[in-house]
C-alpha cells in the first residue's frame, strides 16, 4: 500500500442557491402576489478522522472537493433544496492546516472526531419577502451567499502507543510482525521498511498499538539514510522502544546515543519521552543473552530486555512490561505525553462567513446564477 502522509487540497462549500423572483399565475387568480421561494443552502465542507483509512493517499490524487450548492428557489413558495455537504474522511492523527496562513485548524486526534472547515452559504431570499404594503409586486430577490473556498493541508503523524526506533536492519519489522498481524516486509539488508507500519497487538486483555518507523541512521537529521520524515510519526507515540542488537555495525552503547541524537535533532522534547531499550536477535547470543542485555544496562545506567522476534523469546515479558507501562496512573505534574489529554478532542469548527451578494437581474428579468469557483 502506498503511504502518504502530506497532502494539500482545494475544498469550497457550497453556495447558497439564489432566490425566486415569481408571481402567482393561477387561473382565476389575476395580478397574484409574489410568491418566489428562498435558495437551498449549500453544502458545508466537513472533515472526519476514520478509523478504516490509514493514509493520505485519496487526496494525493484528487485535490478538488467541491460541497454542492443550493438549488435555486422556486414559485409557489418553494424553498430550493439544500446542496449535499462535502466529508473528507482522514485518517486518525491527520493535522488539518489553512495552507495559505499556516494556522492549525483542526487536529483529529480520535476516530470518530469531526470538524465542520466551511460553512454552506445561506440561500437568497425569494421575492415573496420583498412585498410591502406599497410595493406588492417586488421584482427582487436575493442571490444566496457565495462559494468559499479554502487550500487545506493535511499532516498525518500516526497515532501509536509505542513507536519502535534503531539503526536499519535492527529487527523492528521481524518484531511488529511477531507481535502483531503487520505484514511489514523482513529482508536482510538496511532500509528494507521505506514507511511506518501500524500494528495492533492484544495482550493480556489490552489493546496497543505499535509503529515500526524506517531505520535510522547517524546524520539523519541533515537527510542522511531516509532522513528524519518518517519520525514526525515517533512525535504522537507515547513510549519509545529504542532498538539495538548483536549484528548492529557499531556498539549498543554507541548506537543507542546516535538514535537518541538523532531524535533530540528532530525535536528536543521528543529526547524527554519515555523509552525502552531492547535488545534485539537475542537467539544469536545463545545462553548469554540475558548476561549481555545486563552488562549494556549496567553500561548505560537503565533497564535492558533482552528479545528475540526469531525466537520469540522475551517478547511476552516486553510487552507485560509496556501494558504495565500504559496501566501506571501518571503522575500530576507529568511531562509524559498524551496527544489526546495535551490537545481534548473537542472540535473548534472553523467558519467563514460569506458576505451576502444581492441578486442583480439583467433586462430580461433573469438572475445571474452564482458561478461556483472550482
Ligand atoms: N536471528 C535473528 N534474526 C533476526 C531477528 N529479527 C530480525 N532478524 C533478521 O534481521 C534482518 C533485518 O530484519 P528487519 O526486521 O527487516 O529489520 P528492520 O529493522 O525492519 O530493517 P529496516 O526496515 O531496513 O530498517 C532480517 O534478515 C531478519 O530475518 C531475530 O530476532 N533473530
Ligand atoms: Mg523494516
């Protein structure tokens, strides 16, 4: 499956339909008044985090979304029927910017939330609201509040619970896929995993989810290997589990403080975060796994597991560790991250109201018909 993880669409709401400038024509029923109904609204422009959708890619492809208009009115009182509103569907975590101010506008960090981006316009009122004691034949109405149109931007950064880091050819993928159903790709040679995987894996009666981000290598920060654009997906993780293992081609003590300095270099809170350090392929250390996972956290001052995805060993202790981990009530001046509790899922629909236009009839008495922008 493609992966994207950026993408910047045009979307207008609808317009709102003009209103009806009619008179009664019925038998029987001469001179009868004005009875021009209003314009249907036009659609609003609405965006919602869902759960099946996991990239961005649909709005690479297709970056013009249009909400309907609203019909026109019509004689007899007829209201013109509304515009069918517009639902951009996202994937959870997906940051929704104005692309022209840069202003954050929504971030849907729960499945399920939804923001309304742009109002449909009113519609026009029909003439019969024109008609006055001395003016009982009005020949106007007004036209319905235009199409407004915005450039959106939309920034995915995966929403897992524990993002998994180290060097390529650590052993992240072999260890997402022995942990949960991820069918991310295993093969023997460096940046085999070229975007994150999400895995959920049930444990014990809780469920989490895991990310496997691309390996990461010394100089990432200045683009060296895949650089750092995969770890804008370790930003929303609340646990870090950083990878080292035996086949790595510099010491673990030595590549756990490059993966570190390649995320502080990315971003400086993300070095606060909680982490977890892993020792991977611990079936090629044979009986002495468990003496070296000691020694490097003796050398490194914190806790060590040993875990092996081949052998599937020290897997089930790892995660009973992490469920632990999720399960601790946090502390009240905590530091740790939530993206949810840091920024409540409450929606601040944005709107932008759209000036009224009155309607201008051109000598044959016909209304010029808003024109949509797009
Ligand atoms: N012996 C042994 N080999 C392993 C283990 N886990 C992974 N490997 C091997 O290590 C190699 C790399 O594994 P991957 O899971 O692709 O590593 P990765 O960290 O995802 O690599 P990149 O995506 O390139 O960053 C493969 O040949 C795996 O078979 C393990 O627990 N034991
Ligand atoms: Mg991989």
């Amino acid at each position: 499956m493609h992966f994207i993880d950026q993408a910047t669409i045009i979307a207008s709401s609808g317009a709102g339909g003009v209103g009806s400038r009619h008179f009664r024509r019925e038998k029987h029923v001469p001179q009868g008044g004005p009875d021009g109904g209003d314009g249907g609204r036009g659609g609003d422009v609405q965006v919602v985090a869902d759960d099946r959708s996991r990239s961005l890619l649909d709005y690479h492809y297709l970056r013009q979304y249009a909400a309907e208009p609203g019909k026109p009115g019509q004689g007899q009182n007829k209201t013109g029927r509304d515009g069918a509103g517009l639902v951009l569907q996202v994937p959870p975590g997906t940051q929704v910017y104005d692309a022209d101010s840069g202003e954050l506008l929504v971030d849907l960090c729960v499945a399920g939330q939804r923001a309304i981006l742009l109002r449909g316009g009113n519609g026009g009122w029909g003439n019969v609201h024109f008609a006055t004691a001395t003016r009982q034949a009005p020949d106007r109405a007004n036209q319905g509040q235009p199409t407004v149109t915005l450039n959106l931007r939309f920034d995915l950064k995966m929403l897992a619970d524990v993002a998994l880091v180290g060097l390529p050819n650590v052993g992240k993928s072999s260890l997402i896929r022995a942990i949960s159903a991820s069918q991310a790709v295993v093969a023997d040679y460096p940046f085999t995993t070229l975007v994150p995987n999400l895995g959920v894996v049930r444990h014990k009666g809780k469920v989490f989810t895991v990310a496997d981000i691309p390996g990461l290598i010394a100089g990432a920060a200045q683009g060296a290997g895949l650089g750092l654009r995969f770890l804008r997906h370790v930003e929303r993780c609340r646990l870090i589990a950083l990878l080292v293992s035996p086949t790595d081609e510099i010491p673990a003590p030595e590549a756990l403080a490059t993966l570190r300095a390649e995320l502080a270099a990315y971003q400086p809170g993300l070095a606060d975060r909680p982490q977890m350090v892993l020792l991977s392929k611990a079936d090629l250390l044979g009986p002495e796994a468990d003496d070296q996972a000691r020694e490097l956290a003796a050398l490194i001052g914190e806790p060590v597991m040993a875990i092996s995805a081949v052998a599937r060993t020290g897997l089930q202790l790892w995660l009973d560790a992490v469920a632990v981990h999720f399960e601790r009530p946090l502390p009240a001046a905590t530091t740790e991250f939530d993206p949810c509790a840091a920024e409540a899922p409450v929606v601040q629909p944005t709107t932008k109201p759209a000036p009224t236009r009155r309607a201008k009839f051109s000598k044959q008495g016909k209304s010029k018909m808003p024109t949509p922008r797009i």
